[in-house]
C-alpha cells in the first residue's frame, strides 16, 4: 500500500474530533490493507514496534529538526522557527518539504511497508554495537532520506512517527473498535480487546482478526512477553474500597518499591518494569532469588521489588532503588549498595494462562510456589476479611512500618491486564509532595496588586544544572502567607517583565498536587494539577530533582 493513502487517511482522522467517525476512516483502510494490515495497524498506533517491545527511536525533537534540514535541505534556525509558528514539528516539516529546493529528479514512491521497514532498521542500528557517534549519524542519515523521499503530508506524519507523537487523537479503544468493524461489522470488540490484552501487539492482533474471530479466540499470554499490570484504582475509606472489591477480600500492605513483572521459562528469569521494560541485567538478585525460591519452571509472578538498607535492614523508598533500573554498569557494586527483597502478590501464569481464575485461587497456587527466604524472597502481608476494624489495624500497622498503606482485592476477580477496574483498590492516604523552588511569580491585580500572587514552580534538573518549570500555584495561600512570599520573593528578583518576574531559586515550597501530567507547556515537561502550598521548607536549600518529579509521574498511574 503507498504511504500516501495512509497520510491521507491520517488527515481525515485529524480533522474529525468525533470518534465514530475516526473508527470509519481507520476501519477503511484496515480494510484495504492486505498484506500491509500489520505494518499499517502498528503506525495507527504512533510507533512502527508493538507495545511489548517497549522500544523507541530515541529521536528528540530536536535531533529531528536536524534530520529535517538535512531531507530538505533548509536550515535548523528556519525549521525551528517554523516549528514554534506551526507549533508542530510535523507541520514544520511537511512545510520544509513542500519548499524544498532541489528538484527531486525521480519520485520513488514510498510504501507502508519501506516506511516500517527502515525505521525498524533504524532501531536497529541503534541496537547493534556502532560507538555513539557513528551510530547517530548514520540514523539521521537514514531518517533524513526517508523524509527526503516523501511527499509534504507524507512527511508530516513520518516525522511525528519518528518522534512518537502522531496526534491524531486515536487510542488503543480506537484500533480495537475498528478491527471490529473492518472484519467483523463492528461485533467482538471485548474479544479483540483481550486478545490486545494477552498479546500487547496490535499488528498480531490484526493478523488474526484477518484469520477469523476464531484465531483472535486462540491468542493467549506468552512466557517472556508482557502484559500490562493490572491497575488499582484509588479510594479513601475502608467502606468505599469494600464496596469496590465486595466482602471478604484479600488486604495486602502496599510496598513503597518497583513493580516486576517476572517471567520464568524454562526456568530461565526475565524481569519487566511496569512499563514493560526488560530490566533483568539491572537485577541479577532478583534473577537469582526467584531461580531459587520459585518451584516452577514456568510462570509469571506480579511482584513488588523492595529495597532495603543494607546497614539496619530498614526499607528504603522507591525513589532511591530506582537508581538502579536505569544503571548499565558497575551493576554489582549497586546491588550491594541497595539490596532488594522480592515481595510476590500475584501469579498470573503457572504452566498456562491462569489469569482468569479468581485471585483467591491464584494466591493459594502463589503460596506453593514461593519458598520464602529472609531479606530475599517474602509474600506480601496479606490477610483476608470482611471486618473494617481489621483492615483498619492493617492500615496503621502498614504505615507505622513505613510502608504505604494497604491495598484491598477482590478474592474472586480475574486478572485485568492494563486496567484499573476495581479489582484492586489502593488506600494510600498520604500523598506525596514535591518540594519545589520558586522559580518566578507575577504581581496580583486588584486589592492584592502589591503581591506577588501567582508563583511558578521549578524542580531541579540535575544533568544540566538549571531549574525547570513543573507548574503554577495560585491557590492554597492566606493573604499572610502571600505577604510573607512576597517578602521573600522581593530581594531575589532577577528580571522583571511587565507583571512577571523572575527570582533566584532559593524559596523552597511543599507543594501538593492531585497528580503530575506531562506537559509540552512547561520547560520540565511535566505539569502538576491543582498544586497546593503545604508548608514552606527553610531547611532546605535545593528542589526536588526532575528526576523524582518522572518517578512519581511513572509511578502514579
Ligand atoms: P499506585 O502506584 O499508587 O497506583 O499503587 C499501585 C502500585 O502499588 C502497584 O503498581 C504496585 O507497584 C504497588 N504495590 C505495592 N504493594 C502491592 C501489593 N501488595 N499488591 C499490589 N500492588 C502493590
């Protein structure tokens, strides 16, 4: 199939807002697709990988306003420029495209499948062992020229592809819905969900739906493929999270530590992030303790990867052991520095699929498998019951420990993939807050005009030394307190701009939030919601990092 007719088809999906109408258009071309549905179902998705794959291009913005110039030919400054006025580097590159100077002297068309192949090629490029250098360059290059070939639209699309930003509005609800009715008149969207569900691949998935309802029927989980984590959804009282997860239900202590995914075939361990992350160099203890504290050859664990101090055996929070997901070396050496005990709380395979039977069963198959080990290998604390006193206890004896609080479960539901349904409740009555720097503010209009009123949020970006912005604050203050920042706030302004002002980093703020969202609005890319003064810090004299802001972005979903 030409690209062109799948940018085509993505500008009429642009330009309509309503869904139905989406799932038509998407429908429509599946339909056309032949042998190019799975390649053509994978760029619907924003990325030419399957979601399991967890991979990426690894292109910024701004490495893609270089591959640009380099197709067309035009300079970073006018790209850029073009950018910011479009607000879209797609635009801008369909833009540059359309005035690029060097005739084409052959127009090659390009197919879906050239499209998907290359950047795969690319990724792999990436994979493979080329030094750093060589190896980007060699990437834009190949990028360069796959934009070269394009169109104008065709570029838009490409280059939203390649940074993985396609904005066209449609969601894992959209593709499903329109394999359904590309292939069985809008019928089996629950069927094909699952089938996403057990296999996290859509191109997979449309193969099958291609095949028949029978094949979608027959997908199932496999050994060392991903599924997304069931989710919990969050309530405030114990009576709220029983009417959730109905009565008697399993509570459990919620760990402050990192979700795994544990995948054991043929007695060999891999080792999944919740964002479907292979991290299994990262923790070769955790390889170690479910080799010998597993009795199975073959299963998926749900788990909660805890570390500890290895001086006093005391828990240390999620935002210290998350150093080690990231590290690529001296690995051993972080390993003795945070140790870690594996906490399992669910099993979802057990020589099959077993996620559909009710989570009681599960956890009595769960308890026969795990050999619990000190400091190694430990089921989560878990109790069963119908009674709020109980649970209460739970709760204050969870957080007087120094964990998070307890989660509730229903005893009888089946394991939902990617899902907060309300299987699973989190009663976590404190939240986290962020201490944040005052970065800058404006002056209040009105009564309060000699205040400085809204203020501006910054964390601090370690790799680059700098404060970024996370958000603005306006509410949650009395007149006193706004009095008193302004006090503050005064001596430090660096630079003023009609009511805005700049100031030195050096308030520090705790701020609470009803969550962290990302955001392109703001320099750190992250914005808080609904961000609320707790108390100022005058014992500390740095931010929070940009890294804990991610984390807790990561973790709170
Ligand atoms: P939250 O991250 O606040 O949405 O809470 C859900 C997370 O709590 C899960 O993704 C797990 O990483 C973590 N967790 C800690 N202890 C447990 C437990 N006993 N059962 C399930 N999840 C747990």
């Amino acid at each position: 199939m030409r690209y062109s007719r799948v940018a085509e088809a993505f500008e009429d999906l642009e330009a309509t807002q309503k869904n139905l109408e989406k799932t038509d258009i998407l429908a429509e071309l599946f339909r056309d697709a032949d042998d190019e549905l799975a390649n053509l179902v994978l760029l619907s998705t924003g990325t030419p990988f399957p979601a399991w794959k967890n991979m990426d291009l690894g292109v910024s913005s701004k490495t893609l306003v270089k591959i640009i110039s380099k197709a067309t030919g035009r300079s970073e400054d006018e790209i850029t420029e073009t950018w910011k006025n479009e607000g879209d580097l797609g635009l801008a590159a369909e833009a540059m495209v359309e005035k690029k100077t060097q005739q084409r002297l052959m127009t090659q068309e390009i197919t879906v499948e050239k499209v998907v192949d290359r950047l795969q090629k690319v990724a792999d490029t990436q994979a493979s062992g080329l030094s750093q250098s060589v190896d980007q360059d060699k990437k834009q290059r190949e990028l360069a020229d796959l934009i070269s070939s394009a169109e104008p639209k065709e570029a838009r699309y490409l280059a939203r592809i390649i940074i993985n930003n396609l904005r066209l509005g449609i969601g894992e609800g959209t593709i499903r819905d329109a394999l359904a009715e590309a292939f069985f008149d809008g019928e089996h969207s629950e069927e094909i969900q699952k089938a996403y569900d057990f296999t996290n691949d859509f191109a997979e998935v449309a193969e099958a739906c291609r095949e028949g309802i029978e094949k979608v029927r027959s997908l199932e989980l496999e050994l060392e493929r991903p599924i997304k984590s069931m989710l919990a959804k969050k309530v405030e009282t114990i009576e709220e999270g029983f009417e959730e997860v109905g009565k008697p239900a399993a509570i459990d202590y919620k760990y402050d530590g990192m979700r795994a995914q544990i995948h054991v075939k043929d007695g060999g361990v891999t080792v999944f992030t919740r964002r479907l992350e292979d991290v299994t160099e990262q923790f070769p203890d955790v390889v170690e303790a479910v080799e010998e504290n597993i009795e199975s050859e073959n299963c998926i664990i749900d788990t909660e990867i805890v570390g500890y101090d290895p001086e006093d055996g005391s828990m240390i929070p999620f935002q210290k052991l998350s150093k080690r997901i990231k590290r690529k070396y001296e690995i051993q050496k972080l390993k003795a520095q945070i140790p870690v005990t594996v906490r399992p709380f669910d099993l979802i395979y057990l020589d099959e699929p077993i996620l559909e039977r009710p989570y009681s069963e599960r956890w009595r198959e769960l308890q026969e498998i795990v050999s619990e080990e000190e400091k190694v290998m430990k089921l989560v604390d878990h109790a069963e019951t119908s009674e709020e006193e109980k649970v209460g206890e739970m709760q204050q004896a969870s957080l007087s420990a120094g964990h998070e609080g307890i989660m509730m479960k229903s005893l009888e539901a089946e394991y939902k993939p990617g899902n907060r349904v309300g299987y699973m409740v989190k009663l976590k009555p404190v939240m986290e807050t962020l201490d944040l720097a005052i970065i800058g503010a404006k002056w209040s209009e009105g009564r309060r005009s000699d205040w400085l009123g809204r203020l501006y949020l910054g964390c601090y970006d370690e790799e680059n030394d700098e404060y970024l912005e996370v958000g603005k604050m306006a509410t949650g203050l009395t007149d006193e307190q706004f009095q008193e920042i302004t006090e503050k706030l005064k001596p430090l302004i660096t630079k003023e701009d009609g009511r805005k002002v700049e100031v030195r980093p050096e308030v520090i703020v705790e701020a609470e939030y009803e969550e962290i969202q990302e955001s392109p609005n703001y320099s750190s890319g992250y914005a808080l919601r609904f961000p609320r003064m707790k108390q100022f810090r005058e014992d500390k004299e740095q931010a929070d990092s940009l890294q804990k802001v991610k984390n807790l972005y990561e973790d709170q979903s």
